[in-house]
C-alpha cells in the first residue's frame, strides 16, 4: 500500500536528483542510483592518513571517522550545496542516515553519550534558517540511538566563510569563537563532533579544545565527507 502511495506520488509530483536532474524512482532519494555509486567511501587507509594529518599532533581527538570522499562538482557536493543553500534540511537527515550506516562499528565503539553538531554563529544559522549539521545529526541519532546535545556549545563569533584560507588562518580566524553553555551537562562525557565536511580539522579542533576545557571525557569527530 505505501509503495503505491509512493509510486502515485511520484507521478504527480516527480523528484529529480540533486546531481544529474534525472527523474528518481520511488525507492531513490535524494540521488540517483548512478550519482550515488560515483561517491567515493572513504577507506580505512584514507582515514588513518587524515587522522594523523589534521588531528594527531595536537592530542586532543579520541578518533575521527568519515563516511565519504569530498570531491568538488561531484554529486556529493551538489548534496550538501543543496542541504546549505537551498533550504532542504532533509538531505541533512538522508546523509546523517547513510554515515551512521556506513560508519556504526566505529562510532558505537566511542561509547558516546552525545552527539554535538558544530554550532553556527546566529546569524549565519538566520540566514539560513536551519543549521545544517544538527540535521545531520539528527539522521545519525535515529539509526543508532545516541542523544543529541545542541545546547550546550555555542558560537558566539561570526567568522564567515574559511573557503579560501590556509590552514594557519582558519586556526587564527576560528579562536574564541566558541563557548560552554553549560558545562554541568557535559562533565565526564564522551562526545562526538558531528560536522558535515572536514577540511582542515580547525573548527573541530577548537571546539574540542573548549569542551575538554570545561570537563568533557572524550572527544571524537565525525563527519559526512572529508575534504583535503
């Protein structure tokens, strides 16, 4: 009976996907099978390397895992593009979904108490209407049952976009821009940094820095896509 339902919706109000514009079918969401498949995973190789060329140093990440390979003007970017940009908060969902079930040995082995998506600034999160990371994870908390705590961490400086700087600039522009809400409610807790694309590890970086600071347990980072 859903199925039809699904199948008389689709006639009347087709969906198309996000990458390539094709119609889907019923059971596609978001992407055609074609878009989806040309989506790197991200392997335990790539992983590792990334561990050690964004985090390992500073000692402060318990672990990182990534579900996808970031790649520019590929399907997975049109995904997030539309998830940021243009009001679809579901693909936030849809992709937090597919990471949890891509990445659950691993994350079920942090033994987290909560998922914490990065904060944004209020009036970027304003102009957006909608803080795409705690979509993201709000799909992975519903296939794996860990809470999410969204207020607790709070952005209270704007930084504007960090697309175009270095490593060393993200870090000085990401300073401070951060703070504990409530500190009570995350002393001696494992936390996961849920993010949807991590490029530098600079954000993830700070915020774990100010949650340590303040009586977290463990932290570890989380993430749709990883970018170099």
């Amino acid at each position: 009976m859903a199925n039809r339902l699904n199948q008389l919706l689709d006639f009347f109000l087709p969906r198309f996907c996000f990458s390539c514009n094709s119609k889907l079918n019923n059971d596609q969401s978001n992407l055609c099978n074609t878009c989806f498949g040309e989506i790197h995973q991200a392997d335990q190789i790539r992983l590792q390397h990334e561990f050690i060329r964004k985090f390992a140093d500073e000692n402060i990440i318990s672990g990182f895992t990534s579900a996808f390979v970031f790649e520019k003007d590929k399907a997975l970017q049109h995904l997030i593009h539309a998830l940021k940009y243009n009001e679809n908060f579901r693909i936030g969902i849809y992709l937090g979904k597919k990471a949890a079930q891509l990445c659950k040995d691993t994350i079920m082995r942090w033994n987290a108490d909560y998922l914490i998506p990065i904060p944004l600034h209020h009036l970027k999160k304003a102009e957006r209407g909608y803080n795409q990371s705690f979509y993201i994870a709000k799909g992975i908390g519903s296939v794996l049952k860990i809470k999410i705590n969204h207020n607790s961490l709070k952005r209270i400086r704007y930084t504007g976009t960090q697309t175009e700087l270095s490593l060393t600039e993200r870090r000085d522009n990401i300073k401070d821009a951060f703070k504990i809400i409530n500190a009570k409610s995350i002393k001696s807790k494992n936390i996961i940094l849920v993010d949807d694309v991590i490029t530098t590890g600079a954000t993830i970086l700070e915020c774990s820095k100010i949650l340590l600071m303040n009586g977290a347990a463990k932290i570890f980072a989380l993430s749709v896509a990883i970018a170099d």
